[in-house]
C-alpha cells in the first residue's frame, strides 16, 4: 500500500509539470492579452508594464521562472487584473469560501442521495421508489443555474426570508442558497447511482445467504450491502467532490459569494494568466489528491482489490 | 506674467457656517434642504465586477472611480452639475501663456491618520503614477493633461523627478505644461491626480491598499474589502468637510448578473442597481419614482476597416455613406434598447459641455429620405440585386450588442440587400481582432476622459492609438491640433464633426444614457453630472 502511494504520488509530479506547460500554451495560444482593453495602450506604457510583470521575455523564461518561482517560494506571482493583489491573495481570499459551500453541498448530496437511493432500492416499484426517482430526475432536469434564480425569487424576494446573496464571512444564512443550488444535481446523480448499484447487490446470493440465514433487514443492509453498495458510488464521489469545493461559476455569479469558481472564469476572460495558472495547478493537484484517496478507500471498502 | 485670478466660488463656505444635523433620532434634517432625514444613513450599490485597483495611481476603470472618488480627493471635486468645486484646492492662478498653473492648497485637509495633505503628496503622487517603475495602465493620463516631460518620463528616458510638477511650500503646487490646454482644470477631477500618502505606500507596498493599512484623504476610509463579494467605506472623521457628510457607510456588492441584482434591489437590499437592456419601459411604468435614465458621456458606433489591405468596397465613401443612411436609429434606441438612449448623428455626445450639436444633414432627413438616398448611392456604385455587397459585421459577445447588430444587418437588407454575416467574438478576441483590422465593419464604444468634444474627436486623428477604422485626413487633423488651442474650439469641432459625416469612417448609432434604479429615499444623486462622477459625501436618505 505505502508502495502504491508513493508511487502515484511520483507519477503525479509530472502531471502537474505537464498540466503547467499545456495551460501555459494554451493560454498565450489564445488570442488577447492582460492588458488589452477598449482603450489600447500606448506603446510605452504597455512596454512599461509587460517588464514589471516579466512579458517582455522570451516564452520559455516565462515558463521557467514561473515554475521556479512556484517550486521554490511556493509564489505564484501578481494577478495582471487586480493589480493589487496576488494569486496567493486571491486564492487565500477565494478558495476558503468555495471549499465551505461545497463541503456543505457534498454533505447534502451524500446525505440526500444515498438515503434517497437506499430507501428506492429497498422499496423498488413502490410508491416510495417512484416518489425518491422523481426527486432525483427533476433535480437532475433542473441545473444550478436555473435552480439559483428561482430560490433566489422565492426565498429573497417572495417571502424575504434569505439574503440574496453575498457570504459575509460564510454566515449560515448566507450559505442555504448556494448549498441546496450546487449539491441538487449532484445529489440527484449520487441517488440514481446508489439505487442501481444498491439493487444490484441486494440480488446477489451472498445477500440472498444473510436473509435466508434471518439476519434482519436492517442488519443485511448496514452490515453486507451497504459496502459494495458504495463502490460505483465512491469512484463518482471523488471527481464530484473536487468539482464541489473548486467552485462553481454559476454560484459565485449568482450569489455573489466571491470564491474561487468566479475567479477561474473572469481569469480566463480577462487573460489574467497568473491567476488561470495558480487555479489550475490548484484543481490539478486536488484532482491528482482526491483520486488518490478513492483509489486508497477502494482498497478499504473492497478486500478484493490490492495494489 | 499676467495673472488671471479665478478664485472659485463656494457653496461649501455656506455649508460650513451651518451647524451639522444629529441623524441618531431620526428626526434631524438636511443643513440645506430641511428634508427629515431617515435614521439609517447607509447607502448600497451594485457594481458589475471587481475593479482591477482601487490604488488612485493604478485605477483604471469608472466603477473603481467610483470607489477612489470617495475614498481621495483631489485637487478639484465635481458639483452636481459636473462643473469644478474646490477639492483640496482652494484656487488657482495661471500664467500668461497659459503654461504654468499655480493651485492654492486649503490648510485643514487632512489624510485619515491625521497627517495634513500637502502639495508635495500631490507631487508624490503624479510622479508615481507616470514612473515606468508603477507601470500604471493610466499613466497616459499624465500625458494627456500635457504636464512637462511627461512623455519622456514614462518612456523611461527622464527620471520621474523631472515631471513638471513641483510643491512651492506645503499650501502651494506648481505645474507646468508643455502644450496649453483649455480643459486642464477639468481633467483635475480624475483619480489618476488625487494625492497619495507616500509614507503608506512605502511602509506597505502593493499592500497599502488593503483595509487596515490604506492611509487616504476623501470623506470616507475603506474598513472591508473582499473581492468579488463587497467593499465597505466608513465617514472620515479627518476629512475637513466631514460635519456636512450625512451618509455614515457606503457598501458596494460586485453582483455580475444584472437580474439578479434586480432582484436583490426589489427585496430591498440595494439602493441603486442597473436596469437590465429593453426592461426601462416596464420598470418606469411600475417604479415610476425609481426607475431613472439620463445622458452618460459614451458613444455607440461601428467603424468601417480603412486599411490599405481593409475591404476595397468599403474604400468607396459614398457606400459608407449608403450603409449609414439605411440605418434606423430611432428604431434602435425605441425598439431594441428603450432605455432612454438617443439617436446619435454625431460621434461627439450631444449633452457634452461647451458642445453645439452641428447640423449634419442626415439628422434631420425622414427615414424614408435616407433609404431613397442609400439605395441611390448604393445603386449608383454599382450594387444592386445582382451584384449584392456583403459584409462581416463584428461585435463583442453581448445580448445588447447582439440585438443592435441583428436589428442593422436586417435594415441594411431590406433597405439595401447587403448581406451581412455577423460574428461575435470573446471580449479578448474581439479587442484583438478590431486592432488588427480582421474586420469589414466593427462594433465600438467610447466614453469620456473629460467634459469636452475632442475627448471623442481625437479618436479621428490619424495618429490616434485608438482610431481602429485607420482613417486619414490632414484636414482633419489640422483642425483638431487648432482646436487644442483656440479660445473657441466648437467651430473646429463642427467642421470635423461635417467632414466625418460626409466621409463616414464611422456610424454614430447612439449616446448613452445611464439607466438605473435608485431607492426612492435616497436624495442628492447628480443626475445633472454627464460623467456620472458621484460622491457619496453628497448623498442623503431621507425618511419616508
């Protein structure tokens, strides 16, 4: 196991190095830069700034001090558009609020979907099956970005019980809104999977063995159905979970909560490409992570699987 | 030297000798109105994105002016009609030649750590924000002002120090210009020349804006920031007019949807917000106290590609002409915006100071008039239903803009049969394209650096960064160079503005107009001020 860790922990370093060097390209590739606007720049005073901020150097300097700077001084460098701040401000700012709502929704998802996708699978073709895949289906019918808009109708302005946006240091109220937008489809596609995977292990003879030996129903589920159960559940989980607390562009626009999805996005219209940069190697390296921590969960959940 | 003394009149004296009203109870009342004023003094607003900088020296965009306008002051404030009030300034004398302005400091402005504003913070500040080492996006202001050397210093061939600015004594600036100008004062309101507290600045670095270490000078200090969500200022108990200030806080919230803000304004969270493009109608109708739309200093209008490598149909004026003239502007300022915008036949805006809109003869030409005479020019070219011109339309990816560009393609082929192909592009893309001359026809937009016609003319100049169109005429840059000079440029301005409608590198489409909600209590918004330039020591809730 320490073996199997270590050695997709190497593996990782390259991936990142490449995830850098692609982003980098990709990002001069496109066309635009950080300083263009309606109002061109004079040549001076365009030549002035790309030498404070390193541009008037060949690429591949460009490249190589960035990931210098990165590896030895874990710096990042100055965002180009908020001249007063730098990426590790916009991340320390940024990534706190996103990592609290999605921790949140992840809860909620999980919490909501398996329970949803337990109770289906057990009760499969009753009343309570079809009630728990219709929830799951009109969740997953209806995206965050027109699920936000209509709580913020309802719950702000219809019956003013919510504020209508903003995080005021991450305060409870302010985090119900964006909460139930960002974990709904998300809970709807953890309940759709429960109850499939759940139903495929209550058919299984292994199962079939515990009922006939009279283990209680209970008792088969918690016990011997619940852990192969998560499998296919745990391998969704993982990419789910990163796309939780690295943000979602529609929640930050929406409710106006300032993390991190936002700054990715107007980032990469702004050509903003420090701030492009750290937010990549940030969701790279908790991709690379919370993959990582399903693979080593697997093993756990299932004797089976050895590394 | 003859000096002409233009002391400048203040309404502010008068509202010093009035005692400051107590808000607490809620019953206290405007100094000079007498209105009652409401208990809850806190003002919010929405602004559409995060400003890149709220540094004075480093501010590059109208929402952030928005911000440093309250937390500096400079030189000179603008009233609620946009014309100059005293600031820091108390005055000022001018040399004979009009080269050398000499400005009176007031001796009781103070910077909210109780240190006075002195000349030198003033010099300190200009030269920082020309210096190659700040790198500052505006730092073609200093050179617009044509202060002394500005050029050369920020081309890096001068040091800093030898900007034409220089503090006399603490009370008294001295600046020198390399060129006279007849709008310098005017430029004096802009953010780019507020003071700075360099003993901040050097202690903090970049950080010096952040709350808690920010040292400024206006009615308000900045207590929260946090990008993306909010920013917070609070009254300046050091600011030398603060007895006559009323609003206590000021918040403005970044909400990137205009709907959205909506509808947080409707709940009430907001006191001023955007009214979303083609929803003016409804809104007046509904909020008719609320719902407001005045002149806003910006120009619409697409640019024709002039290159020598441009499109050769387009070389043709009268084409130009033809595309022009089948172009319904009423519609689109009626129809498609309604928001109280209005048809533009000039590139100057019609409600800019000191400006007399010309007689352009299309302007007064019926609708059914200019199409007879765009299908005749066209006609005559030698387009028709069998040899039909076709065009590449480009715009910036926005709703707006998308129906403005609908609405033209559909005038020019009915009216015209010009087949237009319409392609909107990424902002960056966009920026990228229309400098490079990658287009037939593409969308622009201009606002004012200040309260004067060549603000927008100057864009005609054949030197001129920002004529994207590349279009040439010595004639017209004669008179724009006169008009730097003339005691009355508006001659100049309406020879150029003629010319440029004979010619047609550009469509005027429309002028702007600010269209906002503002809370029904909320008093003292200068709805005369063109720019828009608003100070929230000038604002008051009353209550209802």
């Amino acid at each position: 196991m320490f073996i199997f860790v270590a050695r997709r922990l190497a593996v990782a370093i390259p991936t990142l190095l490449i995830l850098v060097v692609l982003s980098f390209v990709l990002m001069y590739a496109a066309p635009g830069g950080p300083f263009n606007s309606e109002r061109p720049l004079p040549p001076e005073v365009l030549r002035n700034i790309e030498a404070k901020y390193g541009l008037d150097q060949p690429f591949w300097k460009q490249i190589v001090n960035y990931v210098v700077g990165v590896v030895t001084q874990f710096d990042f460098g100055p965002s180009f558009q908020y001249k007063d701040r730098t990426v590790n401000d916009v991340i320390a700012q940024g990534f706190p609020v996103t990592l609290t709502y999605g921790f949140w929704s992840f809860v909620v998802a999980v919490t909501v979907g398996v329970s949803l996708g337990v109770a289906a699978a057990i009760k499969q073709n009753t009343w309570l099956d079809y009630l728990a895949v219709g929830i799951s289906i009109g969740a997953q019918v209806l995206p965050n970005f027109v699920m936000a808009p209509i709580l913020l109708l309802v719950f702000t302005l219809w019956l003013g019980w919510l504020p209508g946006g903003g995080w005021n240091g991450g305060q409870w109220e302010y985090l119900i809104m964006p909460v139930l937008a960002l974990s709904t489809s998300y809970m709807a596609s953890i309940a759709r999977i429960t109850r499939s995977s759940m139903l495929e292990v209550l058919n299984t003879n292994f199962i079939r063995t515990a009922q006939a030996k009279g283990l209680p129903m209970r008792r088969v589920i918690w016990h011997h159905a619940m852990k192969p159960a998560m499998l296919p559940v745990l391998s969704y989980l993982g990419p789910a979970f990163v796309g939780m607390i690295t943000g979602s562009v529609v929640i930050d626009v929406i409710f106006s909560t300032g993390g991190i999805g936002q700054f990715f996005v107007n980032s990469a219209f702004n050509r903003d490409y420090s701030v492009i940069m750290g937010i990549t190697i940030l969701v790279g390296t908790l991709t690379i992570l919370f993959n990582l921590a399903v693979d080593i969960l697997y093993a756990w959940i299932d004797p089976k699987i050895r590394y | 030297m003859t000096l002409k003394t233009r002391l400048l009149a203040t309404s502010a004296a008068i509202m010093i000798a009035t005692t400051g009203a107590v808000y607490a109870d809620g019953h206290a009342t405007h100094p000079v109105t007498g209105e009652t004023l409401a208990s809850d003094q806190t003002f919010t607003y929405r602004d559409l994105d995060e400003s890149p900088s709220i540094d004075p020296g480093m501010a590059e965009d109208s929402a952030g002016g928005d911000i440093v306008r309250d937390l500096f002051e400079g030189l000179f404030n603008q009233d609620a009609a946009g014309n100059l009030e005293p600031g820091v300034a108390t005055g000022y004398v001018v040399s004979g030649d009009n080269l050398v302005y000499t400005f009176t400091l007031r001796d009781n402005a103070k910077w909210s750590n109780g240190d006075p504003v002195t000349a030198g913070d003033f010099e300190y500040a200009w030269k920082r924000a020309a210096s190659p080492a700040l790198a500052s996006p505006y730092s073609w202001f200093i050179e617009l002002m044509s202060v002394e050397n500005a050029s050369a210093v920020i081309a890096g061939d001068m040091e800093p120090s030898a900007l034409g600015i220089s503090a006399t004594d603490d009370t008294t600036l001295e600046v020198r210009l390399s060129q006279p100008l007849p709008y310098f004062t005017q430029m004096l309101t802009h953010y780019t020349t507020f003071p700075v507290h360099q003993a901040t600045v050097d202690a903090f670095g970049s950080d010096w804006t952040k709350p808690g270490n920010m040292v400024s000078n206006g009615a308000y200090v900045l207590t929260q920031h946090v990008p993306q969500e909010k920013l917070v200022r609070e009254r300046n108990p050091m600011y030398w007019d603060n007895e006559n200030t009323i609003i206590e806080k000021v918040t403005s919230l970044v909400i990137n949807d205009e709907n959205v803000a909506l509808t947080r304004y409707l709940a009430g969270e907001l006191d001023r917000t955007d009214v979303p493009a083609g929803q003016f109608p409804r809104l007046s109708a509904e909020y008719p106290a609320q719902a407001m739309s005045v002149p806003y200093a910006c120009s619409y209008y697409y640019m024709f590609n002039l290159r020598d490598n441009g499109p050769e149909e387009l070389k043709d004026p009268d084409v130009r002409k033809a595309l022009s003239l089948a172009i319904d502007r009423d519609i689109i300022t009626e129809n498609v915006l309604a928001g109280g915008q209005k048809s533009a036949y000039t590139f100057t805006h019609w409600a800019t100071a000191g400006f007399e809109t010309p007689d352009i003869p299309m302007a007064s030409m019926t609708q059914a008039a200019r199409n007879e005479m765009a299908k005749d020019l066209l006609a005559q070219a030698g387009y028709g239903a069998d040899n039909p011109l076709t065009i590449d339309l480009v715009y910036n990816t926005d709703e707006a803009h998308k129906s403005v560009a609908v609405a033209i393609s559909q005038m020019w082929k009915q009216t015209l049969g010009v087949e237009t192909t319409l392609a909107n592009q990424e902002w960056q893309t966009f920026l990228e394209a229309r400098s490079n001359g990658d287009f037939d026809v593409a969308r622009g937009g201009w606002c004012a650096d200040y309260n004067e016609a060549s603000t927008f003319l100057d864009l005609m100049q054949s030197a001129s960064g920002y004529n994207d169109s590349k279009y040439v005429n010595p004639e017209v840059d004669a008179l724009l160079a006169d008009a730097k000079t003339a005691d009355n440029p508006q001659a100049d301005y309406t020879a150029v503005e003629q010319i440029i409608a004979v010619d047609t590198p550009i469509m005027p489409i429309y002028h702007y107009a600010s269209v906002k909600m503002f809370a029904e209590n909320l008093e003292g918004w200068p709805f005369e001020n063109f720019q828009q330039n608003w100070y929230s020591r000038d604002l008051y809730k009353i209550a209802k």
